[in-house]
C-alpha cells in the first residue's frame, strides 16, 4: 500500500526559509509525478508546485522565484525549498503522488507550516 510521509514543517518568521520532505514507500514503481499541495484555514486546497519523473515543474504563480521543487528518484523523495516566506503562505502542506497506470491521487497526512513573528 503506497504511503506518503511527510516531514519538515513548523514555525518560522516572516522573511525565513523551510524545507519540505515527503518520502513515497510500498510501490514497487517510482511516482510518475509528485506534488505539494496546501490548505489555508476556510480556503480550498491549492497547488503548490508539482514534478514529473523527468524533472518538469510548474508553479503557482503565488510561490514562484520562492519556492523551489525537486525530487530523488532513488528515494522516491520529493522536497520543497521555501524562501522568503510570508504569513500567506501559513497553510497545512500536503505531498501528492500519482503511479503509472492508475489516475488514483496519493496523499500524505499533512505538515503545518505557521509564518509568523
């Protein structure tokens, strides 16, 4: 059973810098594609930025020249870099996976991230 985890979040100060892990386990295959996602209080869940195995990324407009996606193939471990961080960017972050021949989305449990003085 795929399983996504999760690590890094936390506390930071407007102006700081937080690194995201999420290590996807129990498939034999490695993610064709994984993600970061995030959820502020009363708004919807967002994309943050995403990854193919190749290495292409997109961004939200919100979080670019920021925020820097990139993944270890032989860890199946996608990380997300985070710059310059402001309070709009306080939101519970959740990795995202997709498997070849399956359009089923993987999830992981979620890391708050606070940005605040």
């Amino acid at each position: 059973q795929v399983q996504l985890v999760e690590s890094g979040g936390g506390l930071v100060q407007p102006g700081g810098s937080l690194r995201l892990s999420c290590a996807a386990s129990g498939s034999a295959f490695s993610p064709t594609a994984m993600g970061w996602y995030r959820q502020a209080p009363g708004k919807e869940r967002e994309l943050v930025a995403r990854i193919t195995r190749s290495g292409s990324t997109n961004y939200a407009d919100s979080v670019k020249g920021r925020f820097t996606i990139s993944r270890d193939n032989a860890k199946n471990t996608v990380y997300l870099q985070m710059n310059s961080l402001n309070a709009e960017d306080t939101a519970v972050y959740y990795c995202q996976a997709n498997y070849v021949g399956s359009t089923r989305d993987y999830w992981g449990q979620g890391t708050q991230v606070t940005v605040s003085s």
